[in-house]
C-alpha cells in the first residue's frame, strides 16, 4: 500500500512565520553622514543599503524595493536630483504599480532646490543633520505607513506564492 505524506504546513498565519524586515536606502556622499544615518535606520529596525552617489542609488533603487530612501542632493558621478528624476522615468514603465518614497536630504538646499526636487519625484525633505527624533517622525507620517502596509502586502503574496508553489512541487514528488 502506498503512503501520501501531506505537505508540511504552518498553523501560524504567513504574517507570523515570516516578519518582513524593513528596508531603507541611503544615498550620501559624506561618510560621517552615511554612518551616522544608518546607524540612525538600524536602531529604528531597518536594513540599511548604503550608495555612495546617485548612479549607485539609481541602481540600487532599481533593484529592490525600499521602505523608505534618503538622498542627499549634492554628490559626485550623479547628484541626487538627476537619480531621482531617472528613477521616476524608469519607475513610470517598469515599476508602475509601487512609487518608492523618496526624501530629499542637504546641508545647503535653497527653496529653489527643494521644490525642484519636489518637482522631480521627491516625496518630502529634509535639512540636515537629519536626527533620529527626524526619522521618528518621518516614519511615523501616514504617507509612510502607506508604504510600509503595501510592502508587507507584497512580501506577503510572495510568501504565499512560495509556500504554495512548495506544496504543489513536493505534491507531484508523491505521485511519482
């Protein structure tokens, strides 16, 4: 007689069983300002990608989904605004369905800057230093929460895809 083993399963909802970590993207040339900021993120829970200038920031934000993503404005290879004006182009035909939040950040700004950098796809902004009490309040923006619900949204269904995709395969292992 041939035995049917049922596919192992989780009583605990998908929520449980996986704690999506958040993730942030900081793009700053400054060390001391990339440090700072990052351990800033990871003491509020985040994972934090450093990008040393805006070509890598555009890169990384092409790659991967990020709760939140901090950009300064002035940097060498590409400055902040024209990362964020060519993410937001990319973002319009690859990416449609999700607007990464992004926040300008700089020690020098005029108004002028900063509301072309609205212009240009930037969600908020930010002078430096950007303190902890600032990321705090930051994240805690409905805007932000919006962001944070949606991910977990998503990371959800690829969860649930996954753990299906799993049970079918090590289903059709049975019937061999």
């Amino acid at each position: 007689q041939e035995q049917v083993s049922e596919p192992v399963t989780s009583t605990k909802p998908i929520e449980e069983v996986v704690e999506r970590k958040r993730k942030a993207l900081v793009i700053e040339d400054s060390a001391i300002v990339l440090k700072m900021l990052t351990r800033s993120l990871t003491k509020l829970g985040f994972e934090v990608t450093q990008a040393e200038n805006g070509l890598e920031g555009l890169n990384e934000l092409k790659t991967s989904l990020f709760d939140l993503t901090l950009c300064d404005f002035l940097m060498p290879v590409m400055d902040g605004l024209d990362c964020i004006q060519q993410y937001r182009e990319w973002e319009k035909t690859h990416r449609s369905w999700f607007t990464q939040r992004i926040i300008g950040i700089s020690a020098h700004a005029c108004k002028a800057d900063v509301d072309k950098g609205m212009q240009l796809g930037m969600n908020d902004y930010k002078d430096k230093p950007v303190t902890l009490k600032d990321l705090e309040a930051l994240i805690n923006t409905e805007e932000q929460q919006t962001v944070f619900k949606m991910l977990d949204k998503i990371e959800e269904h690829e969860v649930g895809t996954f753990n299906a995709s799993i049970a079918f395969n090590y289903g059709d292992l049975n019937d061999e």
